[in-house]
C-alpha cells in the first residue's frame, strides 16, 4: 500500500510534463492591420504544425493561442492581459505587423516578464523601448528605407519628394530614415510633406522636377490614395514605399500599379541567407489559406525563433534567444549577434504590378 503514493505523484508529474507549451499569437482579426497578420497568423500556424509533426518539443506538444484584434492599440493590450489571465502559463508571445500596436501589447508582456518577439512590427526602437525580452524576427525600418534610398540611387534619381502619414510611429520613422538615407547616398530631398487621413494630401511645389517620390503610408489602400493624386497632378515617375504597401490583392490588376515599387520582407530568402529547400518544402506544406507570401514568412519564422529557444531549455528564454538564436528563416537568417535583437536580413525590392515576384533583394551597405 505504501507504494501507491509515490505511484498517483508519478503519474501526476508524467502528466504535467506532458502539458503543453503554450505561446500567445497576437494577431488583428479586423481592421487595417488585418490585411498583414492573417498570413502571418496562418505562418505561425505552419510553423506549430510543423514541429508538433516532428514530436513538438522534448516531448510536449506546442499550442499556439490566438490572440484577436481590431488594430488599435488598447485591444492588443487588453488581449495580452486577458489572455496572462486565463493562461498564466504562456511561455512567450510573438505577432503583430505595426509599431504601435507592438508597443502596446509588447509592455503587457514586459509587466509579466514575458518574451515577445514580433513578426513583423518593424521599428529599430522597439527593443530599446521595452526591454531586454523584446525581439524583432524581422528587419528595422531603418534598413528598408536605406534598401529603398539606394535602390532609387542605384537607378540614377537624385531629386525626391516625401509625402508620409504623419499619424502612425511606422510612417513617420521610415520618412525619416529615407530622408537621412537618400541624403548621406548622395541624393537630394527637395520637399517633405505630412499628410492624415481624411485631410487633402498636399503635393510638392516642383513634383515635375523630381526624379522619384517617395510616400510612406501605412497601408496599400492609403498609397493608393496618395499615388491618383500624384498621377492627377501630372507625376508619372517612379513611387516607393515600404513594406506597409505589401498586400498583392490591392495592387493585382490595379491601373495606380504602374510605375510603383516598394520594399518589404524577403520571401523566399536567396543567397546566404536564404532557408535550405526542404524547410520551404516544408513551410508551404504546411500553411493553409491562400498563397503564402512575406508576411505568412514572418508569422513561421517568429514561431520557430520561440519554439528554438525553447527547446534548448533553461529557465530564461529571453537569454536562450538572445545568444544562441541561428534560425535559418523563409525571410533571411535569423541571428541576434552583439547584443542586438534586430536581425540583420535582406530586403526585397517589388514591383507592384507583379507584386508576387521579387524584383531585387538588397541587404544596404549603409543603414541609418
């Protein structure tokens, strides 16, 4: 008889050990942000599959819990602390594609001494702004905007305009690198014009002589607005942006196509940094819900960052990640070297009228 207490806390650790892993997805389900984070949702879902397929982690199966939200940054915050509640177990939390929305559920997960690490919030200020557990899986928008300032340099503009949404962190910081980056490449930003939603866009008084503009706005749905009144005006040069302009389905057939290119996440990564094929393989294998694209990389390559930290054990994951992170990811290698937490990754080059080919990958010689 004596044997049958030792046998119920055998049992009892056995079954605790095979508890899951859980990791929070913070992901918008509505709004503008939608557009990028159902794919990177259904990356990291790929990404779960994946290695649950292949036994999980030291035995115990992954749960990925979606976290839902309408693009504002109180619901990401009050979706972090509700889900902290219900499972205060959460190892880490990854997701997101906007600054300000990773700002904010990013210091839920801080209070909590949570891991997060976005997928595609591309800000360089994040980890400086919320700590030593904040990790980006994709590139700053200070290597965008310098993959775009000499992208353009490269094709032999030397005069360009900036118009930029003056309204979101995302929008304002990459004018600001594109204007230092264009500059310090030898070009010349003849104008720099805010604009806000609902507000007539301003144009810049010598558009003819520019060879290029350069609009940073939050959404493809938002360029699009800027680029009629450019080519109303009369513009018909080349129109950049960045990585907010990402949604093919805007631009699949869209007359306002022509002649605009934009920066956004490698995928698939060549070169160097690209992932082995069967990874790949294995990554398209595996996502469910249309065709995979950037930010579908992002969602499966956060993912496997946690997960890899993870599986090394230990009771600081944040440690685990920061030194011995080397994820070979769909959208370039992933590595937080020299104290960073900003990997150093390609950017690709698009041109929107073929927006599902890359045009030109670039990892910039100068970064802001």
């Amino acid at each position: 008889m004596k044997i049958l207490p030792f046998l119920l806390c055998s049992v009892l650790v056995s079954a605790a050990s095979a508890a899951p892993l859980k990791i929070g997805a913070v992901y918008c389900h509505t709004g503008p942000q939608k557009a990028l984070d159902e794919p990177s949702w259904r990356g990291a879902q790929a990404a779960v599959s994946l290695r649950n397929k292949s036994g999980g982690i030291n035995g115990r199966q992954v749960e990925l819990i979606r976290i839902p939200a309408d693009s504002s940054p109180a619901s990401v915050a009050a979706g972090v602390r509700s889900a902290l509640q219900t499972n205060p177990d959460i190892a880490a939390f990854i997701g997101l594609s906007d600054t300000d929305l990773a700002l904010a559920a990013g210091r839920e997960a801080r209070k909590a001494g949570k891991v997060f690490v976005t997928s595609g919030a591309t800000s360089p200020l994040l980890p400086s702004q919320l700590g030593g557990r904040f990790f980006l899986a994709c590139f700053g928008d200070n290597v965008q905007a310098a993959a775009a300032a000499e992208w353009l340099r490269a094709k032999g503009a030397k005069k360009v305009a900036v118009i930029y949404d003056r309204e979101n962190t995302y929008t304002r910081l990459l004018r600001r690198y594109f204007a230092e980056a264009f500059a310090a490449a030898g070009g010349t930003v003849t104008d720099q014009i805010a604009f806000q939603a609902g507000e007539t866009v301003g144009l810049p008084a010598d558009l003819k002589s520019c060879d290029a503009v350069f609009v940073s706005a939050e959404s493809a749905g938002d360029a699009g607005k800027v680029i009629a009144k450019l080519r109303g005006a009369g513009f018909h040069g080349p129109v950049v942006g960045g990585d907010g302009y990402d949604n093919p389905s805007v631009w699949s057939g869209n007359a306002l196509a022509k002649n605009v290119f934009y920066t956004t996440h490698a995928y698939p990564a060549r070169g160097a940094d690209a992932a082995d094929a069967t990874m790949l393989s294995a990554f398209r294998a595996n996502y469910r819900g249309g065709t995979p694209d950037a930010f579908g990389g992002l969602g499966f390559d956060a993912a496997r960052v946690v997960m890899d930290g993870l599986a090394r054990g230990g009771k600081d994951l944040a440690r685990q990640i920061q030194g011995q992170t080397d994820v070979a990811g769909v959208t370039g290698a992933i590595k937080y070297s020299g104290g960073r937490r900003i990997p150093a990754k390609p950017v690709a080059i698009i041109d929107a009228q073929r927006p599902r080919q890359v045009l030109r990958q670039i990892t910039p010689s100068r970064v802001p």
